[in-house]
C-alpha cells in the first residue's frame, strides 16, 4: 500500500528516536550493571527490548506503507555519570518521544492514517504509562529516601 511520503518521513524521525532510546539505555543498563546495581541492569535491560519493539513495529508500518526504513540516524546520547543523572537524562528523552508521538498522532489523524495512529497510541500509552513513570517514581524515590538508601537498594 503506498503511504503518504510525509507520514513515513515523520515515522522515519520516530525510528531514529526509538533507536537513540534503545541505545542510551544499553550503556545506561552496562552501567549499571558494571556498578554492581542489579535490580536497575535489569529493569533498564528491558526497557531496551521494549525500545527494539518500539522500533520494530516502526519498520514493518514503514514497509508496510512502501517506504525505506532509515536505521542510520540518531539523536545525540545523553550518557550520565551517575545514577540520578542517568534516570534523569532517560526521562528527558522519554518525554521528548511522547511530545515527537503525540505530533505525529495528530498529524495521521490529519491525514485520515487512523491505522498509524492507533499503532502509535499504543507506542504513546507505553511510553508514558510504563517507561516516563517508571522513571518518575525512581527519581521521586531518591528525593524521599536519599540516594545512599536507593541505591542499597537496588543492589
């Protein structure tokens, strides 16, 4: 089915997006992992996977749609130096792709794509409900227990 040139461009910088998610969250996880932080390898080793589906279900929409995905680009990494500010910096990220995702939603509703759109409601519901809250409540709990406590914690 041909899709409409524009939509597939704005899912191409959605991919780019997934890809840039997936990869800060590898060096974050390896991070965490190197600094003996288990618990936090572990949950930030899925959110890699959930990226990569992200990102999949990007690619097959786009091929789907007779475009050309590009898995060449990506944002610019944010890596932190520590872990507040690793959890800092994945949120920044997590809430650039929820605004990238609701423009591009409106933009399919615009152009009558409802077929995209619902596959990015679900991509949006995601992000929000699982990853930027996941990472909301990690910083609310360091504020409130301190950092030394939360992070015996995630030993």
């Amino acid at each position: 089915m041909q899709g409409d040139k524009q939509i597939i461009e704005q899912l191409n910088q959605l991919l780019a997006g997934e890809l840039t998610a997936a990869d800060q969250y590898f060096i974050h996880s390896r991070m965490y992992q190197n600094w003996g932080f288990d618990k936090l390898y572990e949950r930030i080793g899925h959110e890699v996977q959930d990226e990569l589906g992200h990102a999949d279900a990007l690619i097959k929409r786009i091929l789907f749609l007779e475009g050309i995905p590009d898995l060449s680009k990506r944002d610019p990494l944010h890596v932190g130096g520590s872990v507040p500010e690793m959890l800092k910096n994945d949120l920044a990220l997590e809430l650039s792709v929820v605004a990238a995702l609701r423009k591009v939603i409106a933009f399919c509703e615009q152009r009558q794509d409802y077929q995209t759109r619902e596959i990015l409601r679900s991509m949006l519901e995601d992000t929000e409900d699982d990853h930027a809250h996941w990472l909301e409540k990690q910083l609310g709990l360091i504020e409130r227990l301190g950092l030394e406590n939360y992070l015996q914690a995630q030993l």
